[in-house]
C-alpha cells in the first residue's frame, strides 16, 4: 500500500462514487414519472443502461483519453487503455492521497450520468438500438475530449484557468446543448401540441428528485477529493442553490395556478445544476444568488421552448443546460481563494479575468457540443434511423421496444 493513501479520504470518495451511481436510476425515475406510462420502462432502462455502457467504454478506452497523458491540449493518449497503469496507488497529479483505481471510478460515474441526462431529451421517439450507439458515440467524441479540456492535465481550457469543481460544464452545459440539437434531428413527438402529454407519475418524480439531490453531496462534496473542509463547504453551498431554486421556482408556478410539486423539485434540480461549477469555490450565499437567478433563467428558458413549440420533452436543455451556463459563468464571478486556494479570485474579488475565461469557456463548449452531437446523430439518422415507426409510437415504447410494461392491472 502507498504510503500516501489516506484511508479517510479514499472511504470519501468511494461512498461519494457510490452516491453518483444512485443517481442514474435517480434520473430514470425523475425522468419517467413525467412521460405518459406506455414509455415509462423505456425511459427507465435508457437512463439505467448507460450506466453499464458507459463502465465498459470507461475502462476500455474513456478514462484514458479523458484524462490520459496529453496531446496537444485536446484529447489523452491510449497509453492508460483498459486501466494499463492505472493501479492501487496514488496518481498525485489528480488526487495525492486515493488510490488512482478510487479516482477512476468515481470519474466513471460522472461520464454515465452525463448520458443519462440526454435521455429526457428524446424520449417517447428514439429506437433503443440508435440510442445506444449515440451514447457510445457521444461519450466517446464528446464528452471524453471535453473532459480533457477541463479536467485533464494539460487539457487546453484548464491551461487557460478555466474552473469547473464538479461538472457543471463538463456533464451539465454539455448534456443540456446536446440534448436540443438531438431533438433537431430527431423531430416532435407524434401528436406533440395536440395530445394529452401530462406525467403520469408525479410522486416517482419526487422520488427521482429527492435521490438526486442525495446523491449531489457526492457529486459536489465527492469533487473535493478528500474528507476535509472543502467537501463541507461544497455540500452547504450545494443545498443553499438547490433549496432557494426549488421554492423560487413554486413561486412561480404558484402565481399562475397552484404551487406545484413538479415545479419545485425542478426547480431544486435547476439549482443543483446551477451549483455544480462553483460549489467548492464559492460562499454560500454566493450559492444562493447563483440559485436564485438560475431558477428565474431556467424558468425563462422552459417558457420559450414551449413558445417555440420545440419538443425537447423533459427540458434538459432548461434544466441543467441554462443552469449550468450561469453556474459556469457566475463562478467567474463569486470564486473566492479564500474558500478554496486552489481554484481562483472572481469579478467579485478583483479579478476580471476570470470572470472572462468562464464566459470563453462556457461559448466554446455550447459551439462545441451542439454541433458534434448534431454531426453525430445526423450520422446515425442516416445510416441506422433514429426514430421509432408511427405505430410503435402509438403502442409506446414499452412494448414496441421492450415487449413490457410497467403497470400490469389484474
């Protein structure tokens, strides 16, 4: 054993891994109580399934060229393919005191959920077989190089100063953009503005919500790397955004109507994701400004896709993608070294700069990602066909996909 491994810390965030994994089936459910039932195990096994597909690209090939030895700033070498080098002791130039097996997989959780969130983009229309060759081909050619950039050492975006804690660029803005040049390929759902599309599920949504908010503290407090101060202090700044986004959300739900359930764990997801860049960099009630004008942005957002009549169904791109833009571009603004010395000063501090690079880094990753994810799936429509036919959307997805269902009344 490496002198260097701290048992505290290796515990940390193995359990904080553990919590990330929860929150892929915590999407699944989030994500299928708000579809109508004939698609409930289809958004289930989509949101499920990656988790596996993604361990496997993971350990191949994925950790590698995400955080792999350099090459030119854009992508990591192959030389750690199927975990070649990547053993029990420290790799003390991402994490000094876990063993680098501990940081890999962690790391894998944060690659599978980032998949997962696309699902609520596409669902009730996507064939099953084109959905998995997408996640393996958006891992691969998306997601992986934009982790390098980020996260990787030598990773061109990191060389420049960019800093994102926990993935608020990296799974958060990335998923979002993705998602909507997705459904730009793939099309409406059948019946989309004239059907009745409500949730049929609300409570699983609950469940969904209040599983990943669970799971955050691992997301934002596992990004630490350590069982310290820091991971405290990005698990208070994480509640503070989640709790303020969720009850400014109801408020608006509440003016229109009544306040609604559905409408404050969105909004407490919206200030999760908001979170996420910042969390180990910033104040709490830095975190709580960042919540607040994320809800009322994410808010604006959902208003005008629905506006625009695009059916990005379960508002990914709202939801975590506007989310994650201001979490990335206010971290520029509240980071503050005197929460975390390794991070940077924001506008906040007296530090313009930052303030820039954030921006710089957040437009160069929605150009990015939405066009590799519209090549790539334009590819597949192409070539395999992205849709379900007519008819298996009016069976729904359970059936014509999965010869299941997930209510059986006897």
């Amino acid at each position: 054993m490496n002198s260097a491994i701290n048992a505290g810390d290796t515990a940390w965030v193995l359990m904080s891994a553990a919590l990330v994994l929860l929150m892929t089936p915590a999407v699944g459910f989030f994500y299928a109580g708000m579809v109508r039932k004939k698609n409930a195990i289809s958004t289930l096994t989509m949101s499920f399934v990656v988790l596996a597909l993604i361990a496997v690209q993971w350990i191949l090939y994925g950790y590698s060229i995400s955080f792999g030895p350099d090459v030119g700033g854009v992508i990591g070498s192959l030389k750690w393919a199927g975990l070649a080098g990547v053993g029990q002791a420290a790799n003390t130039v991402y994490a000094p005191t876990i063993p680098h097996l501990a940081f890999m997989l962690f790391q894998m959780m944060f690659a599978a959920i980032a998949v997962a969130l696309i699902v609520g983009s596409v669902v009730e229309r996507i064939k099953f077989s084109a959905f998995l060759v997408f996640a393996l081909a958006w891992a691969t050619l998306v997601y992986d190089p934009l982790a390098h950039w980020i996260w990787g050492s030598g990773g061109w975006l990191k060389n420049l100063g960019y800093i994102d804690f926990a993935g608020g660029t990296v799974i958060h803005i990335s998923a979002g953009v993705s998602a909507l040049a997705l459904v730009f390929v793939l099309g409406k759902r059948k019946g989309y503005g004239a059907d009745n599309m409500e949730p049929h599920n609300i409570p699983h949504v609950i469940m969904g919500a209040a599983l990943l908010w669970f799971g955050w503290f691992g997301f934002n407090g596992g990004s630490a790397l350590a069982a310290g101060g820091l991971a405290a202090s990005a698990i208070v700044a994480t509640t503070a955004s989640g709790a303020v986004a969720g009850l400014v959300w109801m408020l608006f739900t509440w003016r229109s109507r009544k306040p609604s359930a559905l409408g404050f764990v969105t909004g407490a997801v919206v200030g999760l994701a908001a979170v996420t860049q910042g969390a180990g960099y910033i104040t709490p009630g830095a975190a709580l400004v960042i919540g607040i004008v994320a809800a009322f942005c994410s808010y604006g957002a959902v208003l005008l896709r629905m506006r625009l009549r695009i059916d990005e169904s379960l508002d990914v791109l709202g939801c975590h993608g506007i989310g994650g833009i201001v979490g990335a571009i206010l971290t520029g603004v509240f980071a503050s070294t005197a929460v975390n010395p390794a991070g940077a000063n924001g506008l906040l501090y007296g530090n313009p700069g930052q303030f820039m690079i954030q921006t710089l880094g957040a437009v160069v990753t929605i150009v990015f990602c939405f066009s590799a994810t519209w090549v790539i799936a334009k590819v597949i429509d192409v070539t395999m066909g992205l849709r379900i036919t007519d008819n298996e959307e009016v069976v729904g997805l359970d059936m014509s996909q999965h010869a299941e269902t997930a209510y059986s009344l006897r």
